[in-house]
C-alpha cells in the first residue's frame, strides 16, 4: 500500500498486522526523516514551492477554495498538520493567513527552511511536534487543514481529531485529505494490475513494513469511508463536504500507485470538509 518510494532502507519486509499508535509514529518520525530528501526529490516539482495541492489529483485550493475563498484568509491562524516541506503554509500565506506548519518530521521541516531560503515569500511558523498532543492552546485557530499529512498514519485518528477540533475555534473548519479508502482494495499499482480487487476493503488491519527484527519502519493505517464519517462525528465535528477529486485531463504525472489509467476509473483521494461547530463539543 505504500504510495511512497522507500529509496534509503534496505528491503523490509512488507506485511499487514497491528501496530501501535507509539510504534506508528515512531516508524513514521524514522521513515520521514530518512525518505524527505528523496520525496521532495521527486515530488517538489508537483507540489511547488508554494502551491496547496490537496493530492495526487492535482486538486489546487486556489481553485477550490475548500478553505473558504482565498480572499477571506488573510489574518486567519491556520495550523497545517502533517505539513511536509508546509508548502500548502506558503500558499496560505502569501494569501495573508498566518500559518503554523506542524510536522513530525525534522528533516521534512529543514526542507521548508530550504524552500524558504531559497523562494523567499511571507514567513511560516513551523513547530515539530506529534498531531497526536497538540502543543497549543484551546481555541488557537481559525482553520486547520492537511493535505494527506498525519491522518493516514496514526493508529488513533479520533485522538488527533479531537486535538484538532480542541485547537479550532468555534466555528472553525478543518479540511484533510487522505488516500481514497476504496484503494486500499485494490494493489498499490499504477497499471491495469491495480485494477482488480485483490484484498477486502473491510480489513483494517494496518500495512506494515518491518526490518528484519520486526521493527516497523512504516506504517499506513486503514478506515473505511463510513469509518471517517464517525471518526470526525466521534471528534465533535459536523461533516459539510466529502470531495472526491476526478482526474483532470492536463494531469499525465503518476505519483506512486496513483496514475492517470487509475484516475480516470476510481477515486484516489478523499478530502473531508468538517466544521467545529460550538453545540457539538466531544
Ligand atoms: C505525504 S506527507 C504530506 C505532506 C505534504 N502535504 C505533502 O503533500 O508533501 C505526510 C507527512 O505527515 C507527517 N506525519 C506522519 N505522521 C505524523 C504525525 N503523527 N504527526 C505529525 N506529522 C506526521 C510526515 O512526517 C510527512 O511529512
């Protein structure tokens, strides 16, 4: 299942068992900091330096304005979780929003510092910190948005939501991308092989890849659609959006298992829009 090139590690083994919400985020933090050069290697060009992508579809906020419209961001605190290299931060920032780019990942954060360095643009805050234990106060934000960051990874995404939704202010949206559950039915292959269903979609059994002692050193974690829908209702959220981007015809670019021939035939990201509505705390 893993969309991502594991150029560094010396072939662990791939497998399907349970992991741990300490073990997923420690597989996560060493799997980052050791792939980050690699992933924005092959993936900076896609996401640029300063646009806000919300996956492999190429679905662009300044088009689709999940967030609200891009003129009613500036002063906005927004915290981006899972953030990467924050170029969805730069994004909000040059709109005027004051962003704060929250990653596990130290050496997904030294990227930013990179494109910052070399792009210039508005400054974004970057905190390195787990999505699990946010390190703010109540009510810090007016927006918190992920563009596939954190929420694919965790073990316990009801506790990273219900960190989100303790951060937002009342009213506040949160709006994440994570891969399409349907895919997880289908082999992670960007050819007409990753188009026959080869697993069940109801088994949430985590992917794993593990080195030779059994230490895992990446993890993906599965929930079904209906799954999601709880887990944000779970969270204290009201759902308003489910966007289901369709492969547009200028994108020839494959990413991983996503591909045009995929994209053209089945879902491959799912965004949820939620808001922080005050008669619905957890
Ligand atoms: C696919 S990248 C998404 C980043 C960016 N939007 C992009 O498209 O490149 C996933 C990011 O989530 C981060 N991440 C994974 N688990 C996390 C956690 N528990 N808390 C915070 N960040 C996490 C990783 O370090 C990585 O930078």
């Amino acid at each position: 299942m893993s969309q991502y090139a594991n150029a560094n590690d010396s072939e662990p083994e791939a497998t399907r068992r349970t992991a741990s919400d300490a073990e997923s985020s420690r597989a996560s933090r060493g799997w980052w900091d050791r792939n980050a050069d690699d992933y924005q290697r092959e993936h900076g060009a896609f996401l640029g330096d300063d646009r806000f992508v919300w996956g492999p579809e190429g679905l662009d906020e300044a088009d689709a304005a999940l967030l609200g419209p891009a003129a009613d961001l500036k002063g906005r605190r927004v915290l981006e979780i899972g953030a990467g290299a924050a170029q969805c931060s730069r994004w909000l920032a040059a709109q005027g929003a004051l962003p704060v780019a929250l990653d596990l990942s130290h050496r997904q954060l030294q990227h930013a510092l990179r494109i910052a360095a070399e792009a210039g643009g508005a400054p974004v805050e970057l905190v390195e910190a787990d999505a699990g234990a946010l390190p703010f106060r109540d009510g810090s934000f007016d927006l918190v948005c992920s563009a596939y960051g954190a929420l694919p990874f965790v073990a316990d995404p009801v506790r990273v939501l219900r960190e989100v939704r303790r951060v937002l202010r009342p009213g506040g949206r949160f709006v994440f991308s994570v891969t399409h559950p349907l895919r997880w039915a289908f082999p992670d292959e960007p050819g007409p092989e990753g188009l026959s269903v080869a697993a069940s979609y109801f088994d949430r059994t985590p992917y794993v890849e593990q080195d030779e002692s059994g230490r895992a050193v990446y993890v993906e974690h599965h929930r079904t659609l209906g799954d999601r829908v709880r887990d944000v209702v779970a969270a204290g959220f009201r759902l308003v959006d489910l966007v289901e981007p369709e492969w547009p015809d200028w994108n020839t670019q494959e990413w991983g298992g996503w591909s045009p021939l995929r994209g053209h035939l089945i879902p491959g990201t799912a965004i949820f829009v939620c808001t922080a509505d005050a008669a619905q705390r957890p």
